[in-house]
C-alpha cells in the first residue's frame, strides 16, 4: 500500500511487541548485536514488566531457578534462587534502566493489526492510545512479538451456578484488589495448579484460615528458596563465570529430570510420593489429595517453595479438599459430595485465558492470517508469514532460557539480510502436509482451552518444538540460519540500495547489501 508522502509514517527497522521479560530481552539482543537497526517497544499497559507487573496477588513468584530464569547477559546476584514477583520486577527494571532499553518503550500502545506488504517489504502496524483511543500508525521492516500468551484484561472463571448469592467476597488472582485482608477469615482458594499452590501458603502466612479446594490433585514438589550450590560457586567464580555454569547445570538438570519423568513416569511417581510422605503429617490421604490421575509434566510440575504449603497443612492453617463445586451458597460453597464449605473469602485460581500475540490481527498482503492453520517454524515463526517472529518459552524449564535463544536467533537473521540485500524471510515447509500437533504440548486446562487458537508444531525438524534447551542451543546458536525451508526473497532494489542510510530508520534498510 502506498503513503501519501506528507502523512509518511515513523518507520523503524524492528517493532518489539511488549516491555516485559521477552521484550526486554529482545531488546537488549537488538541493540547489541544489530547496532545498525532502529527499534522501539510498544507496551500496551503503562508500566515495564509484563506479568510480573500485572499479577499482584499474595507471595506471587517465580516457579522457575532465577539462575535459569534471569537473562544470560545479566546473571542473578539475588540470594534466593524462587525469588518473589516484586524482586523479579525490579531485575527487569534495573535492567531495562541499566541498558537504556527504558528510552525505546512507549507505553499505552497497543497493536490492534499489522499489514505485511510484500510489494514494499514491510509491515504497517496500527496501535491505539490507551488515554486518547487515537490511532498510532507506524512501519517497520520486521515485527517481533514479545506478548507471552496469557489474556491480560481477563482470567478465566467458570460459570459456576450461584455466584450471584455469594454474600461474601470473590476474587481472581489476576485483578487481586490491594485492600483485601484475609486476616481471621475463611477463605477457599478453588484450584489446585502453580498459582493456587502459591496462594494458599501465603493466605495462611497473613492470618487466614484456608481451604484448597481442587476438582483433581497436581503434582507438587518442594524446593528450597536458596541454593546451596549457587552459593558456593559465586562465592569463589565471579558473575561472568559462576552465571553460565549455573544457567547450564540447573537447565541440564531440569531437562534431565523432564526425560526421566517421559520416559520413566512410575519411578518419579514414586520419587514425588516418597517426598510428599516425608514432608505431610502421618496419615494425610496422599492418594485422595496429591496423586494425579496423569503423568508427571502431562501437566506443568508445581514448586512448593520450601515446602510451605506442607508446613501449612501440618501446622492446620491449610486444608485440602478434593471435590467438585455444585453451587455457591451465601455462606461458602456447596460441593457435589453434599458438603458446604463456609467462606468469607473465595479465591478463583481456576486459570487465565491465552491470548496469540496480544490478539492483533495480522495481514498478509490482504488476506488475513489464522494462526491456527499455520506451523510454527523452530517454534518461533509461522510458515507463509514473512518477517515476523515469537518470543515462546519453555513450559517444562525457565521461560528465558528459550527466549534468549529466539532473540539471539532473530539477531542472525536480521544481519544475514542485511548482508545479502534480501528484505525478506518467510518459513516454507517442504511438506505441507505434515502431521501436526499443539503447539504447547501440555494437557492443562489453560492450554487445552486456547489450542485451537494458536499454532501448531509439526513431526520434523524444523517445525517439531522438543522443549529440549541442548536441542534448541544447536538448532537456534550452532546452526546456519540458511535452511532449505526458510526462504530469502524480496532484494533490495538497486536504485534503492545506495541511498539507504544506516540508523536513520529508513524504509527497508534490513536489506542494505553491506
């Protein structure tokens, strides 16, 4: 499409989508290893953070090591290795600050639809103003989508019968109202996945007399909030050394712990069971309440940071129920088993809806794309779209650890083209009837919900996601971004090349021949 020259937009060499932990990260890969290119992220919110801004609720935290975790470029010197959302938010502030990425965010904008055109070899992108509702339209030569997956204007909340009669207060731990005092009171926290897990043991810490109530057991596991091998090693190893072994020992270990639990599930049943015998007061109904119906990592495992929620149950201030809500009552809960459960306090940790890159609509060259019908290229690009790639993490290890290497990835193929003069890169299955899969590949509620609207994996190299970091490590950093199945096209007119200008946002500079 074409632009009247005295309404030309901005245009910039790469539009990060999102100011939280991907994007972030995105950005510091940027400005480091493509010094040429003009950027800015778009946050839609007012504040850096993502997630970690967002979600409030009590004792919110990482379920992941910060050593894992924390970016490869700036490695963590807190002392916790589950560090709390507050500390998390600070890193990425400090971070951000630190990187003068800061200076690249404009906050209160968010993308309603990005056009690719192919005749001009980028994208036109509309966001809109989130205190005026005015339209912000902007270029860029390549679109990169740091949004995560998770719904930020909405949880999800069954209809469950009755809730109207509730005479007591009901919340979502995705909009956790800041006056809320759970001190003295009855609550019930229905769910049973990382944030009921997390929630629970807090509730009871501020004075709350607490019932988890879960339709089906998870599997849980309790770490320690500090490692004793990180420890060490910073004692003696400076950031630069003990942050690449730590980031590599844990995420092997991790990984390894992951493969046993495919390959081996009833020995690590019986690993988790012996824990949880170790930990729960003699005669807890383990096999009522934490034996799971799946196997371990069917399901993402959640963390008990240093077993709290186990010293809660032992201790009394937490219950466990396993039941299926019938109705709320004004009092509290009645359950399928007849039982009502009183409550003052409802807590609906029943999942978050998932969102496909913040739900803008994309465009290519007039026809619309439906995420749903393409494959994910290395898990980080859909087939037939060109110039647009995805910040995805891992749902079996530490979100960054594969961010990190999809922004480092991204970096390459920015400077490939720039060096060939191709303005152009669109992955292209060789077959495009491969067998496809969910993308995420796990059977959580909150994945199975929104399969149908995301991407899907294939049955090969490049299009399969192993959620394997060695794997990714040597498909993402090691190898050539040159591949039979990702397509370099669209080179720089001649006429055009010599006027481009380096840094000065001008239109298709990504494929300036070097």
């Amino acid at each position: 499409m074409a632009h009247d020259a005295s309404s030309t937009p901005e245009h910039l060499d790469v539009l990060i989508v999102g100011a939280g932990l991907s994007g972030i990260g995105a950005a510091h890969f940027l400005q480091t290893e493509c010094r040429w290119a003009t950027f800015a992220l778009f946050e839609a919110r007012d504040s850096i953070g993502g997630t970690w801004d967002l979600f409030r609720y009590p004792g919110i935290r990482s379920d992941s090591d910060m050593f894992t975790f924390s970016y490869s470029f700036r490695p963590w010197q807190g002392e916790k290795s589950i560090a709390d959302g507050d500390t998390i938010l600070q890193y990425l502030k400090d971070t951000a600050a630190e990187e003068g990425i800061d200076r690249h965010i404009r906050f209160g904008h968010r993308i309603t639809r990005a056009e690719w055109s192919t005749e001009e070899a980028r994208w036109t992108v509309t966001a809109e103003r989130a205190d005026t509702g005015e339209p912000v339209v902007v270029t860029c030569s390549f679109l990169y989508s740091c949004t995560g997956y998770y719904r930020y204007d909405r949880g999800y909340l069954p209809d469950f019968e009755g809730m109207d009669d509730f005479g007591g207060t009901l919340v979502h731990p995705q909009f956790w109202p800041e006056d809320l005092d759970v001190a003295g009171r009855r609550a019930v926290v229905i769910g049973s996945g990382a944030t009921a897990v997390t929630l629970v043991p807090s509730l009871a810490a501020l004075g709350a007399q607490v019932t988890m109530l879960q339709r089906s057991p998870t599997y849980v596991v309790a770490l320690p909030n500090r490692n004793p091998l990180a420890d060490g090693l910073r004692k003696v190893l400076p950031p630069s050394v003990s942050g690449p072994i730590l980031r590599w020992m844990l995420s092997l270990g991790t990984l390894a712990s992951y493969q046993l639990s495919r390959r081996r599930p009833e020995l690590v049943k019986k690993a988790l069971r012996r824990r949880l015998e170790k930990q729960l007061p003699e005669g807890f109904d383990i096999d009522t309440h934490f034996t799971p119906t799946y196997d371990p990592w069917d399901q993402r495992l959640c963390v008990v940071s240093n077993g709290d929620m186990f010293t809660a149950i032992s201790e009394g201030t937490v219950d466990v129920v396993t039941d299926h809500v019938e109705r709320f009552t004004p009092d509290g809960i009645r359950l399928r088993s007849g039982r009502e459960l009183q409550a003052d306090v409802v807590v609906a940790a029943t999942g978050l809806d998932l969102l496909f890159m913040g739900g803008m609509d994309v465009i290519v060259d007039g026809d619309k794309v439906d995420p749903a019908d393409r494959l994910a290229y290395k898990g980080m690009m859909l087939d037939g779209v060109p110039n647009l790639a995805i910040a995805v993490g891992y749902t079996n290890a530490s979100w960054t650890l594969r961010a990190d290497l999809i922004s480092e990835y991204v970096t390459r193929l920015l400077n490939h083209m720039r060096r060939t003069g191709m303005r152009q890169c669109t992955p292209t299955p060789a077959d495009a009837d491969t067998e496809r899969a969910p993308l995420l590949g796990l059977t959580s509620g909150y994945v199975t919900r929104s399969a149908d609207r995301f991407p899907k994996q294939g049955s090969r190299s490049p299009w399969r996601v192993d959620q394997n970091y060695v794997y990714d490590y040597r498909q993402m950093r090691r190898s050539d971004v040159v591949d039979p199945e990702m397509v370099f096209s669209n080179p720089r007119p001649a006429s055009a090349a010599g006027r481009a200008t380096v840094g000065q946002g001008t239109a298709g500079s990504i494929g300036r021949a070097s």
